[in-house]
C-alpha cells in the first residue's frame, strides 16, 4: 500500500525474507514536473500495488 508523504512524493514499505533473515525494502514513487512518475528501488509489486500506482499517473 503506497503512503503519501508530500503531494508528489509515496513510499512503500516491503518485507524481504532472505535465508530466514527478515529485512525491510522500501520503494519511492515521486511524480514528475513533466508529467510521468519516477520509481526509486522498485519491490515485488503486489495486486494492491499494481491498482494503487497507475490510479497516479503513467511510470515514465
């Protein structure tokens, strides 16, 4: 689920299991002056994920 932090600018946070070990990821969406959205450390795109970030705008 994305979380809004500025009027351009989501995160969203992710879980990764590796080799038992649990870390955190996190993915940055920023929305761009000319149109388009930038996406910053991209995680496993969930189906929420993919309804949530094209509701925004198109990634460029």
């Amino acid at each position: 689920m994305l979380q809004q932090l500025a009027p351009d600018l989501w995160i969203a946070d992710h879980r990764l299991k590796i080799m038992g070990a649990e870390f955190g990821a996190r993915m940055t969406v920023i929305r761009l002056g000319r149109g388009g959205l930038f996406v910053h450390s991209p995680v496993t795109l969930t189906p929420e994920l993919h309804a949530e970030i094209p509701k925004l705008e198109a990634v460029a």
